[in-house]
C-alpha cells in the first residue's frame, strides 16, 4: 500500500533530501560549478533508483539538465514534474544560526539553503513517484525534467525545451516551487509574475574627486542616481515610468472579491516584518500589492566608498539594480524598453546614464476552472482535508511562459513551502510537515487528473 510505503520508508527519504542539500549547487557563483554538477548526477541517480527510466544528464552551454520518464502506456495522459536543483547563494554566512548546507532539524523544520527552494519541494516528486511505482500505483506518464538555472534566469533551458518538444510532450506540467498560504489554510497559485531586471549606471565627472577641492561644484552621480531613482514611484507608491501600467489587465470586482477571501492579518504581517506600516499602490491591498500588481524595486545600490572610515570623494560612478515584477499583459522586453527611455530621459545634463538589461521572465496565469487546477485542488482536499483557495503568486519562474507558448502546456503549481520559509535569505527551512504532506498530496494528483482526463470524470476520494 502506497499509505504503508511512504511511512516505511520516512527516515531515508529525509536522509537522501540531507545528502542532496549538502551539496552546495549555487548557479549563481562559477566556484561552485563542480557542485552544481554534482548535484546534477545526485538527482539523476536517485531518478533512476525511484524506477524512471533513461535517467540522463543533458549538457547545456550553462549548467546540466537532469531528465528521466516512465512510460507506462503512450495512450495514457503524461504528467511533466519540472523543478531545479541549483539554489540561491548563502550570502551573508555570517547570519545563519547553522551553516547553510549542513542541514539541521529545530522545531521540526530543516534549515538548509535549498530546504525549500527548491530541493526540498522537488525531491517530494521524486519520492512520490517512487512510492507509486513501488506499489503499483502510477496511474500514467510521467516525465521529469529538473534544470540547475532557474536561480539565474533559465538561460539555457529555453532553447532546450525549443529544440526537443517530443522529448518534453505532455498534457499538464506539475511544478512544487511556489507557496501555500499556511498549513491550516491549503492553497493553490494560479499565477506568476514576470520580471524585468536592469542595472544601471550613473556617471559624473571622468575620475574620482576631492570633496573639497570640486564639491559644491559638480554634481554627485550619487546624488543623481538618488534622486532618479525616488521620483519612479510617487507618492501613492504608483511607478511613474510613462506607459508602464498601459498593458495591465486589472482584475474585474468579481475576481478582486474572490482573491480576497484569502485570509490575511494585517498586524501579525508588519509584526512579522518589524514594520511599522506597509507601503504600495493606492486602491490596493497588501495581497494585491504583492500579486496581482506590477513593482519597482531596488535590490542594490552602490557607489563612492563604503570601506571603513571616512574617505572624503566626490564619486565618479554610481550604480543600481533593479528589478520590475510584471503582470499580465506586460512583457519583459517592452517594460526594459520603457525603463531604459524613461530613465535617459530624465538624467540632468551633469551625468550620462547607461542602463543594461539582465534576465526577464513573461508572468503566466492560469484558470482555475480546467481540470488540471481542479486535480490539484481535490489531490489537497484528500491529503488536507480542506479545499485549497486559488491564490495569484508574486514570484517569478520565467521558464513557466515559455512552457506554454513553446509546448502549448498549461502548468499547475502546486507548492507546499510557507512564505515564513526565507527564501533566498539566510536561516531558509522547510517544515517536515510540509515535506511529507507534500509526498503524500502528490499522489492524489495523479489519481484525479488521469481520472478527470480520461473518463471526464472525477473519482471520490
Ligand atoms: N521558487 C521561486 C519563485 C517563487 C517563490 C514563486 C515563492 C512563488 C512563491 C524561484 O526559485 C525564484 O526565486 N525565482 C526568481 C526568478 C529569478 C531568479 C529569475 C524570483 O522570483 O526572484
Ligand atoms: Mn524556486
Ligand atoms: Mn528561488
């Protein structure tokens, strides 16, 4: 029995999750290459252990993409499980209670970089598929493919799902790298935002400068980038790079009414954050704000000197980066465009300003009426006992757009971490009730959705 499997066999499949955290695969940082690599032929391995068959290792120009199926019958439905080992850096290591790819269990969540985002989410699917084929319970295909990019853009998977759509061809893509509102209230994310991400540099005079000598006399590029960078948002916290909101598709009363029904405690939010106010859009609330709303954001800033003590320098540079969430219907390219116009436009006289585009990533929706999102949301029902409430989600996973306009398939993102996880940042962790409730919901879709794609029927828990 599949129930029997899974609690059998609890114990190692946290010690295969340990072993694959402790490889420290950042994508981001070339000195882990060979990590990253690693990581690779763990996942594989441990793909063709679970019973997938072909188990291989694709080379990119960037890092590898793992890739395994198990074809029971062509004329059955085909899932295809995506997610990626490569995780974010640990930096600052400084601010981790335990070091960040040594995994550790307190409160009953283990703390790890990759605990949740996304080795702890997507090794589920891997022991999921495991238990199924084990007790005879793989009710269809299944292919699955885990990148090592996703952290950095997905540079290179996008040309390999391009080139080889009968290798990837399936009827829904299931993904666990999203969250769900808390563990007493399931959720399921029918959206993503997109991302434009831009770098810009301010300059001023040819070389650095005395304070003394020319300040007061020449402008700060620092200065300059500040204020440039204050007057994109305005006081109602709305952007104010012309055209920027053009495209947004705002949301009818209805489904503005049905996106907030979704609990949510304002106090125990700025709590959480040490907060005094929030801050956004006016007309929005914090849940719109963070999903169904377009962003600006720094998320660095440098310049002049910053080592300690006090170096007295009128600065030659200044720099940025910054990211823009995008939702439907913005898109990467046009948002970089329209940034990069604005912000010449308004750099006085006294500096010049070069902006380079990073990585960008289309937003994606999905409808939560197809029998896909409705698997999803009786697999939770079975597994939680509660129906799931759709949720738009504010992250990104660039590849997920692509899935669709290059293969024309509909991804589900049935995610299981808490936003509480600390993604990206240090002291990252997964709850074990998570890890295992997830090994035990996925099943259940597999079980809906071959039930609903096949008969048209659904079939009682
Ligand atoms: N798993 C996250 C995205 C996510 C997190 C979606 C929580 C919804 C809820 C993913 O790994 C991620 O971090 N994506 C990046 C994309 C970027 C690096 C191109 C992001 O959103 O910043
Ligand atoms: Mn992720
Ligand atoms: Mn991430």
């Amino acid at each position: 029995m599949l129930a029997t499997y899974l609690t059998e066999n609890k114990q190692r499949f946290l010690d295969e999750l340990f072993d694959l955290i402790r490889i420290p695969s950042v994508s981001a940082d070339s000195k882990f290459k060979d990590d990253v690599r690693r990581a690779a032929e763990f996942v594989r391995d441990r793909l063709s252990d679970a019973g997938l068959d072909n188990a291989e290792l694709i080379d990119t120009a960037g890092h590898p993409i793992v890739f395994a199926q198990k074809i029971i019958d062509p004329s059955k439905p085909t899932v295809l499980v995506y997610g990626h080992y490569d995780v974010q850096p640990a930096d600052p290591y400084e601010l981790w209670d335990t070091p960040p790819f040594e995994p550790t269990i307190r409160n009953e969540r283990i703390y790890a970089r990759g605990a949740c985002d996304d080795k702890g989410q997507f090794y589920m699917h891997i022991k999921a598929l495991e238990a199924m084929l084990a007790t005879g319970n793989l009710p269809c295909n299944v292919k699955v493919m885990i990148e090592g990019e996703e952290e950095v853009g997905s540079d290179h998977l996008g040309d390999f799902v391009t080139a080889n759509r009968q290798k990837l061809a399936a009827d829904v893509i299931l993904i666990s790298d999203t969250s769900i509102i808390s563990n007493d209230v399931p959720s399921v994310e029918s959206g993503l935002r997109g991302l434009s991400y831009v770098e810009v540099e301010v300059t001023g005079p040819n070389r650095d400068l005395h304070s003394g000598v020319y300040g007061g006399g020449v402008d700060n590029p620092i200065n300059v980038l500040c204020q440039m960078i204050a007057s994109l948002k305005d006081a109602d916290g709305r952007i104010t790079i012309p055209g920027f909101y053009d495209p947004v598709v705002d949301l009818t009363d209805a489904e503005r009414a049905e996106l907030a029904k979704a609990p949510f405690d304002l106090d125990e939010y700025k709590r959480d954050l040490g907060i005094g106010d929030v801050f956004g859009e006016a007309g929005f609330s914090t849940n719109e704000r963070t999903s169904i709303r377009p962003t600006l954001d720094v998320n660095g800033i440098w310049g002049g000197y910053t080592g300690e003590g006090a170096k007295t320098v009128l600065p030659s540079k200044a720099s940025a980066k910054i990211s823009m969430r995008l939702v439907p219907n913005q898109t990467p390219d046009e948002i970089t465009a329209l940034f990069a116009a604005h912000f010449e436009s308004i750099a006085p006289a006294s500096v010049t300003v070069k902006v380079k585009p990073h990585h960008g990533g289309f937003p994606y929706v999905t409808p939560t009426d197809s029998i896909e999102f409705e698997a999803a949301s009786r697999a939770f029902e079975e597994a939680w006992g509660k129906k799931p409430i759709p949720t738009r989600g504010g992250g990104s996973i660039p590849i997920v757009a692509l899935f669709e306009k290059e293969l024309g398939i509909k991804s589900i993102l049935m995610g299981f971490g808490l936003d509480a996880d600390a993604l990206h940042s240090p002291n990252e962790s997964y709850g074990l009730f998570n890890f295992y409730k997830g090994i035990e919901t996925i099943p259940y879709f597999y079980k809906h959705y071959t039930a609903l794609k096949t008969t048209g029927e659904a079939v009682d828990s």
